[in-house]
C-alpha cells in the first residue's frame, strides 16, 4: 500500500448530507461524495492487512485494495478500470448497497472500518464527470440469440457481459421502463433515475436491445405487482426465437398481512406507494427538463449519457394516488423497504410517522469478536429515519380497524421470543392512530405466473431450482433456459443481482460457445 501508516494517521471520514429540512423539500439525491483530497486520505487508510477479507465480503469480490491505493496516489482513470472489472454498476451500489465489505474490513477489528463504499462513490463519480464511462462494443459476433427477461441488476448484468463477447441480446421488461426495481422500488433521493439511463445508454451503443411493456408468460401477475405489459410472449415463443433465455426478474411478490380489517381503504403494499411516487418524480423531472428549468443533481453525467437519457424519460403524468400529507402513517417492516416508506411519507408532509417491527431491538453495537468478518445484526439507522419517525420492536399487528371501510388505527400487541417461539406479552395490547399502513415485511418470491409458465423446476421457497456452483451452474430443469439473481436465490441485495448476473453470462456464454472468456 502508498501509505502503510495511513490507518493509524487518519480517521474515518463519512460522506456529507444536505440538512434534514432542506432534503425534505424534494426527491433529489441529497448525499456528496467525497472531495478528491478525502478520498485519498480514506484511501490511505487501507491497511496492508495480508489478507483482505473485504473481498470476500464484498458478493461481486471487488479488488478493493487495489482501488482505495490507486484513489490514494490520485490514479482515478485506473481505478474506475479495477472497479468496472468486477461491479458492472457501481454508480448504484456506491449509493445504495449497504457495504458488507466494510463489515468484513480487517481494520473494522477495533477501529471504524475503512469507507469503502464512499470511495467508490466518488470513483464512478469522478469517471462520470470526465467521460471515462464508454461503450465496449465486441469486436466480432458470434450469430448467437440470448433473452434476458427482467431490466434489474442481474437481467442487465448478465446482458452487458454476454453483448460483450458478441452475442445478440434482447432484454424483456413488462414495465414501461428498464431497471427493475432500482428504477421502480429505490426512491429518487437515493439513487438519481438519470442515473439508470446513463447506463443503458451505454449497454444500448454496445449492441443491447431493450423491449418494454412485454410480459413473458401465460397468465399476468395478480396485486401488488406492477405491470404495464401491453403484450404477452409465450416462453415457448421465446426459446424458439432464442438459443437461450435467462430469466432475471426480482423477487416481486409481497408478503401480506391476512389479520382482520385487511380490505380496508388505507392499508396498502409498500410499492403501491414508492412506484407511484417514482413515477410522479419521473414526470416531475420530465416536464423540469422540457420547460428548461432543469433539476439541480449532485451526479454530473457525461455530455453524451444526458444526450441519450430521453430513451426513457417518459413515465406518465399521473400523481401519486396513495397522498399522506397531513396523515398518520404506520410502517409495518423494518428493512430498507421500509426505510424508503418513512423518506416518502416525510416528504409528503405526513403528520406523523411510525415504523414498527416484529423483531426485538437489535444491540447498538455488534460484539464484533464474534462476528467479525461477517453481516452483524445491529441497529441500524437511516438517513430518512434520522428525517422524522418514530420507532418500535417487537410488534405484532393483530386487527386493522375501520369505519365505514377507511382504515382508522392498528390493533397491536407486544411479543417476546420464548424458546425460539414468538408468545404475545399478556396485557400489552394498544392502538396506534393511522390514517395509512404500509406493508414493507419483504418478498416471499418471484413471480409464479412465469415460473410456472417456463415450467421449471422450483425450490421450497418458491425460486428457481438451479445451483450457483458446478458445470451447470445458473442452469434451470428446462433446456437451453437460466436463471440469476433474485429469480434464484430469492429477495436479496442489487450486489448479489450484479455478481449472479455476471456469473450466468459467463455460465450461458459456455453453454453455447463450449468455454468462455468471461470472468467467474
């Protein structure tokens, strides 16, 4: 390393925030990256560990080391070339990934870990504003049809690394715009939609075609999935058309909450709400950017990426139907989901906000002896908590109740765990005020309807049957048909979608051509 002596000179520098009452007067991203001079300092810090865990805790093994030195000597070109060789989209996961490499950062021992996922924040940003982010466009072709059907991380993962050996790749989205739920689920004051046309700008000039508005199946998904599909395509369509097909949707299904009063006006799935303000945001910006006023960003794009973002600008004019202003609102889920809940509801001006969680309190500080390398359970605070919202654990929600069918308030009950069984505390029933409830409890699985239709083999948990691991890694019961990310493991991180992406494309690429190139 530059600076052996660096994790002993310097503290932990943190990205910076845009005061709470400014932020909550908009949609926009409100966190700056790191200054060149705190990025070199953060860099520094990188310890000459021997061994560095932070790879392995990273899902995509980003060569971490190797970027946080060359940041440090002021070597940016290179080191957005070390990030792009293992992490297709860095732009979202150094804004919205929770860091699992700084978890397992050996300096995270005793001492604050090293702000990895800040420093590559500012590499992406730092290629993004000197136009380092270009087109790889293959050299030759190889007469080869592939199908990605799903735009998220993994669907465009698997799609840039298989147009990049030069198979022709089509991606099938049954919403009106490409990036899953990065575009439809994460709130724009996370991650900058722009952002997402950046990207398949590029993935566009390097020979991928997008189709929109297009459901891959039989029967279309039921509530509480989005679905803007105007045609259906058969599987069997699909694999005649195609050598072979990837399928790479998330995991969309909700999980509900069957208890008494659910039918009532006001209790509402968690992306009935953020993807109806995603795109009143998105319309928001649309007729900002017609009448030249423009929105202020903290993430400037290269000259030709803004030029080619109007591939998917338009999303509709409609507002958000679900409008908390002045409201109560109950969040029911205390994940990121959840999170996203609380920000929104915020920023529509509700009058208050409480978010309640089945589970006790996680400890403010893991014991980091026994869970070092690995994800500890801690409690953890966000950006849009720290905004306004009251918190609970150990809830659960027995009764919603109503009048005249308008959801009025929550029946609860506090619950402890007894050996490993979750027992209600006598007494302890209450009733918490809402105007507004929003189910955030995560998703169970992907959607049955194209699983069922593709007919392939699933696990007890309702995923695609296939391992990750062997000669027919990512391979599905069906021929010639794969499948990655969520489709496969179920709900989890954008980082797991990118590495599952990555490593199908180089599984199909085999599949067809009999090795590949492609990295593992």
């Amino acid at each position: 390393m530059g600076k052996p002596t660096g994790f002993k000179e310097f503290k932990r520098v943190s990205e910076g925030y845009a005061p709470v009452e400014q932020r909550l007067k908009h949609y926009q991203e409100f966190v700056a990256h790191l200054t060149d001079a705190e990025a070199s300092q953060q860099g520094a810090r990188c310890m000459d560990c021997g061994i560095p865990f932070c790879n392995n805790g990273c899902p995509v093994n980003n060569i971490i080391p190797d970027w946080n030195d060359l940041v440090y000597r002021g070597d940016w070109k290179q080191a957005i070339e070390v990030l792009h060789s293992t992490n297709n989209f860095p732009e979202v996961t150094g804004r919205i990934c929770p860091a699992p490499c700084e978890a397992a950062c050996t300096l995270n021992i005793n001492n604050d870990a090293v702000g990895i996922k800040s420093i590559e924040h500012a590499i992406i940003d730092k290629a993004g504003e000197n136009g380092w982010v270009v087109p790889q466009r293959a050299r030759k072709r190889t007469g080869k049809k592939i199908a990605v059907v799903g735009s998220g991380p993994a669907g465009l993962a698997a799609a840039q690394q298989l147009v990049r050996v030069g198979h022709a790749v089509t991606v099938f989205e049954k919403n009106s715009h490409i990036g899953g739920l990065m575009r439809y689920g994460i709130p724009d004051f996370k991650l900058d939609k722009r952002l997402i046309d950046w990207r398949m700008a590029q993935l566009a000039a390097e020979g991928v075609k997008f189709q929109t508005n297009t459901f891959i199946g039989k029967e279309l998904p039921g509530k509480g999935i989005v679905n803007d599909a105007k045609k259906v395509i058969s599987p069997a369509a699909l694999k005649k058309d195609f050598d072979a097909v990837i399928l790479a949707g998330g995991a969309e299904q909700p999980r509900d909450l069957p208890v008494p009063g659910r039918e009532l006006s006001g209790v509402h799935f968690a992306l009935e709400f953020l993807i109806a303000q995603n795109k009143e945001v998105e319309a928001m910006t649309r007729r900002s950017e017609a009448s030249g006023a423009g929105m202020a960003s903290n993430h400037t794009l290269p000259q030709s990426a803004v030029s080619a973002s109007n591939v998917s600008r338009v999303m509709g004019d409609a507002k958000n139907p679900i409008n908390v202003a002045g409201k109560h609102v109950v969040v029911i889920g205390g994940g990121d989901t959840g999170s996203d809940c609380v920000g929104t509801s915020n920023r529509h001006g509700a009058a208050s906000v409480t978010q309640i969680e089945v589970m006790p309190r996680a400890p403010e500080q893991e014991n980091k002896s026994l869970t070092w390398p690995n994800w500890p359970l801690k409690l953890r605070t966000s950006s849009s908590h720290d905004e306004g919202c009251e918190r609970d654990w150990a809830i659960s929600t027995k009764e919603f109740i109503g009048e005249n069918g308008v959801l009025k308030a929550l029946k609860c009950v506090r619950v402890e765990f007894k050996d490993g069984k979750m027992v209600e505390v006598s007494g302890s029933d209450f009733e918490l005020k809402a105007d507004h409830v929003f189910l955030a409890m995560g998703f169970t699985n992907p959607l049955a309807q194209v699983l069922d239709a593709f007919g392939v083999a699933k696990d007890g948990r309702g995923n695609v049957l296939a391992t990750a691991e062997g000669d027919k890694c990512y391979q599905t019961s069906v021929k010639k048909v794969f499948a990655a990310g969520d489709m496969r493991r179920g709900q989890s991180l954008v980082v797991w979608a990118i590495r599952e992406g990555r490593q199908a494309a180089r599984a199909v690429d085999e599949f067809l051509m009999g090795s590949s190139v492609l990295p593992r």
